[in-house]
C-alpha cells in the first residue's frame, strides 16, 4: 500500500495556517470595524470578529447550545477523519482525498476554537456556563460587496439585515473542498482502475 498520508499532512498545514492567521489577528487587531484593515479598496477588507455559532453566526438557542455544538464538532472531526483514512486505502482519486483533507483541516481549525478559545483569550461569550468548549471562533476575510435589508419576498430570511459573510481560513477550506466535491462529484466519486 502507498503511502497516503500526505493528505493527513494537508490537513495538519490547513489547521497550522488557521490557528496562526487567528493567532496574529487576536494579538495584532483591533475588533470591529475601526480595526479593520483594508486590502483591495474598501470591498476586501480584514475585520477581527467574534463568532460564537456556526457558519453565518448562526446559534444553537439555549446556554449550552454551544457545548452541543461543540460536542458535535468533535464527533464530525473523528468521522471525517475515519472517513478520510477509509479513502486512502481504497485508491479513491487524489483531488478527491484532497477536498476531504481541506474539510478535515477547517473543521479540526474551527473546532479547536470553539473548545480552546474561551481559556486561551477569555472570548467565552458572558452567559456561557463556563469557559472550555465555548470559545468563539475568530473571523477575519470580508469581502463587503453587499449589505442592507433583505427583500421581504425572500423566504426566511426576508425583512431581515444581511451582510456579506466574515470569515477564516478553516472556513475558506471547508468551502472550496465541498464546492470541488460538489462541482465535480460524478468523477471524483469514481475510483481509480
């Protein structure tokens, strides 16, 4: 059996890149919006924000919400990984095992801000219960192309203010390998003769 660990290594650099980009916007800026800096005229800009739900500040409702987010975070990181390992020795194709390892990596990244974060930088939001699995992940990329009042025609989500999404480098990840996967499915789900 060759040697597939390389994908286990794309996993461990995806979660080093995030923890450092996390690390040096916590440390070196400033939160909101008179800390952000802007990188391509005023539409893709770093911005320091605190997430303490999932994608889009999305939140389980009650206190421990968040644990049970967590909880299930980790769940998901071992069942991704199984199922990246499972892949390896099944001669599934490279591109393949390379989308998992990028959501291997972001989810890994995301989760250990969630379980880390509230002891390491004190960001546990005040009504948690207590500090440990109810970090908040760090957000920085902002792309602000668009924000205002939805149309109130638009299911769900209508009547309501919407901002273009902030985000990390694990989310970034977790995006590109399922849109990869998504896009090119018929052929990456073929295994290699």
């Amino acid at each position: 059996m060759k040697s597939n660990y390389r994908y286990f290594l794309l996993s461990l650099l995806i979660i080093c890149m995030d923890q450092l980009i996390k690390i040096s916007v916590h440390f070196f800026m400033e939160p909101g919006y008179f800390g952000q800096i802007e990188l391509i005229g005023s539409y893709v800009k770093l911005h320091y924000t605190l997430n303490p739900g999932m994608a889009f500040g999305m939140q389980l409702g009650s206190a421990y919400g968040k644990l049970i987010l967590t909880l299930f975070r980790i769940v998901a990181m071992f069942g991704i990984g199984y199922f990246l390992y499972q892949l390896t020795v099944k001669n599934n194709k490279p591109l393949f095992l390379t989308c998992v390892a990028l959501v291997l990596g972001g989810a890994v990244g995301n989760l250990i801000d969630s379980v880390f974060y509230g002891v390491w930088f004190d960001n546990a939001p005040l009504e948690s219960p207590f500090r440990l699995f109810h970090g908040q992940v760090i957000d920085m990329f902002f792309f602000d192309f668009w924000e205002g009042i939805l149309p109130s025609w638009i299911p769900v989500w209508g009547g309501s203010y919407y901002s273009t999404p902030i985000f990390n480098f694990a989310d970034a990840a977790i995006f590109c390998g399922v849109v990869i996967i998504l896009l090119f499915q018929n052929k990456l789900l073929q295994k290699e003769e």
